[in-house]
C-alpha cells in the first residue's frame, strides 16, 4: 500500500467550490477560497476559476446543487480541469457522487492539507504523524475506493473466508495505524526525555497561524537557516535553537502553524510537535498584520492552544504583529458615510488599540526588514529573566551589564534532535 495515499500533480489544473451559508456570509466564503486557492498553489496545483453557491446547507449528494453542478462540469469539460476541490470536508457518498457526475479527481480542504502535510515533513517523526493521519483520514473512506470490487466470487479454488477486499483492506489500514499509533507513543517518550535533559533553561516557543514569518523570525533571533517560503505550511518539523539575549540564555522553538478547519485528527496526530507549545514557558504569538482577516486568525490560533494548553493555561504571551511594512490602509473619504472597516484603519491606530487591549505585551516589527526587533528583543529578555529568577533566584549575576569589552560573549546556536 502506498504510503502517501493523496496526492496532486505539479501545475495541475483546478477549480475551487465553496457555500455562501446562513453561518458563512459571502466575504467570508470568498476569503476562506482565497485561502483555498493558496493552499493549492502550495500542493502545486494552479487555481483556474471559483464558485460559489448560496445553500442553506450542503446538498448530502453532490454539495451543491444540480444547476451549480452543471455548470461546473461545463467549465471543466471545456478547460481540460483535471482537478475540484471543495473547500469542506466531504462524505463518501458526496465524493463518490461528485466523481461519477465531473469524471475529475476530488479533492475536500482535508485531503489537500494532508497532501501538503506529506510533501512537506522531512524528518521520521512529522513523516510519521502525517502518515498516521493520512491513515485515519482514509478509514472512513474506503468505500468509494473499493467500489470496483466485488466479494470474492466462488468457484474451485475461489473459495475462501468470504472477506471483502474493502474488510481486508480496512483491516490492513486498522493494524497499520495501531503500528504508527505505537511508534509515536515511543517518540513521544523518547522527546520527553529530551526536554528534561535540556536543563531547567527558559523555553520560548513560537506560535501563530500559518504563514505569518515565524520561521523567518526564528532565523533573525537564533542566527540559524530554518526553512522559510511564502507558502502555507512552510514549516513542519519542530526545531529548537539555544539563544542567548544579554547574557540570559533561553531555548526557541519554532512551531508548525495553524490553520481554519485544521482537521482533528491531524492536531492528534501531531501531539509530540505540539508538546513543545504546552511544554513552553512563553508564548510568542506571531501575527500577520498585514492580512486583511488577521483578527480572526489570532481567535483561531487562541482556541487551538486552549485546546493544546488547556482553557485555564497562565502561559506568559508575548504577541508580535509582523510585516508592518506590507501593512496597507485605505482612508475614508469625508463623504464617505459608511461604517469604516479594517481597510480603513491606520497602522497608528491599530497599534494604539492593541497595546491597550494587550496592556502594552505586545509589539509591532518587520522580520523580513528588521524594523523594531531591538524591540522585541527587550520584551523577550524581560519576559525570560522573569522566569529565570524563578528558577535561579541566587543567579542575580546574569542580570549585570557589563562594560565595553567585558562581555562574555555569544555562544553558538545549537540544534535539539
């Protein structure tokens, strides 16, 4: 059995489906397809067109309705589209439907995320994680896999247990992720093992939504050459890196990011990644500033680490508002009488609200330009030395400056396996 069981070709041609619902309005559809369409771009596909239908709820057949249906099939028939994606998660029946009426591979916002999950994990720990979850996604699914097979016919020499190939194979699939299940339990000892070996330092993990510059932060406060691309995802196996502020050492970890409609199973199966978060002392919330929905994300990144953490979690947060310098706004004419929205808003004023609503643990900066990291550096220093002195009360020595020339020195980062 293959091992990557979703895949997409590189450059293939698709269209994205998405609903207009009573619980989604148009903006918010047409956002959440927009980030469809990157998530795609990141899995190598190139988006050709969009749709969208207004539905009180998914059609339990084909998603959308007949005349909406039709409609695409003509696009696709006269594009040569080789691929839909749907940007909720589909039933067996939906997709087993969608599949006869379009004659094209169907895809949900799940198999697409796994997709880009296992092109993008290149250690054996997120390799397996993925597979796992991959594994789990599939399950429920094979019977629109299997639908070309029929029960073992009789017959000399045909007769047999009378099993299914879809029982054998659900079998097969049930003993590999009990397999994965118990591999991960040992990676997950043997990682526990790792953190307490690391000493009682301060442990600063990095966290947000996916695409927000963690990465490219990591590399600016740890000297180091962690992946970082324009893509969704860029990130998935955890690295950890020693950092020394001001002669106060602290361990940085960065962090795979998050994401609308993160499939449950994938959290799970993520679980020693994510012991990093739990595990950490602060919390640097990264924010994109510059996306137009970055509020809503921030809610999202909120409610998966109540989820990790737990709901009564005390963590020390710093949140850091990143790509202050793609921030863009459009000011309201005199005349113009409408209520303003988030396209109207001033960085200036953003900043005013936000230090107050934060009560000033927070920060505006430019990874990539390196605008106001003197900044954040000072809040991460206080930030640590608070939890230091916790630990080391007698280590007050650190906390001295020294004169020019005195300086012990910047050790070199080094890398948690």
């Amino acid at each position: 059995m293959k091992e990557n069981i979703i895949s997409t070709e590189t450059s293939e041609k698709t269209v994205l489906v998405g609903l207009i619902t009573p619980q989604q309005n148009e903006a918010k559809a047409k956002e959440y397809l927009d980030e469809l369409a990157f998530l795609a771009d990141t899995a190598g596909a190139i988006t050709e067109k969009t749709f969208l239908q207004r539905l009180d709820y998914p059609n339990p057949r084909t998603y959308v309705g007949k005349g909406k249906l039709d409609e695409i099939k003509q696009y696709v028939d006269e594009n040569e589209i080789g691929l839909v994606i749907f940007d909720d998660d589909l039933t067996t029946k939906q997709v087993a439907n969608l599949e006869r009426e379009l004659q094209v591979k169907i895809l949900d916002r799940t198999s697409l995320i796994l997709d880009i999950f296992a092109k993008r994990a290149q250690t054996a720990n997120a390799k397996t994680q993925v597979e796992l979850a991959q594994y789990q996604y599939l399950l429920p699914r094979l019977t629109r896999m299997w639908t070309h097979l029929e029960r073992q016919r009789g017959g000399i020499g045909m007769r047999g247990p009378g099993e299914t190939q879809i029982e054998t194979d659900r079998r097969i699939i049930l003993d590999k992720i009990s397999r994965l299940k118990a591999e991960l339990e040992s990676i997950d000892k043997q990682k526990s093992i790792q953190r307490k070996n690391r000493g009682k330092l301060t442990r600063i993990a990095l966290v947000g939504y996916t695409n927000v510059g963690k990465s490219t932060l990591m590399n600016l406060l740890s000297k180091s050459d962690v992946f970082a691309e324009n893509k969704l995802f860029a990130t998935l196996d955890t690295t950890v890196r020693k950092v020394i502020i001001d002669n106060l050492p602290f361990l940085l970890t960065d962090t795979v990011g998050f994401i609308r409609k993160l499939p449950t199973h994938l959290v799970n199966s993520f679980k020693s990644t994510l012991d990093e978060v739990r595990d950490a002392d602060i919390l640097v919330h990264v924010v994109d500033i510059s996306h137009p929905q970055f509020e809503e994300q921030i809610d999202i990144v909120n409610k998966t680490l109540a989820e990790i953490c737990g709901k009564d979690s005390d963590k020390k947060m710093i949140v850091v508002f990143n790509k202050i310098d793609a921030f863009t706004y459009k000011p309201k004419d005199d005349d113009d009488l409408t209520p303003r929205t988030r396209e109207n808003i001033s960085l200036d004023e953003l900043k005013a609200t936000w230090m107050a609503k934060m009560n000033d643990e927070c920060v505006f900066i430019s990874a990539k330009e390196q605008i106001n990291i003197d900044e954040l550096k000072n809040k991460i220093y206080e930030k640590a030395k608070e939890v230091h002195i916790t630990r080391f009360p007698y280590n007050d020595f650190l906390f001295q400056k020294y004169d020019e020339g005195d300086d012990p020195g910047y050790s070199e980062p080094s890398t948690y396996k």
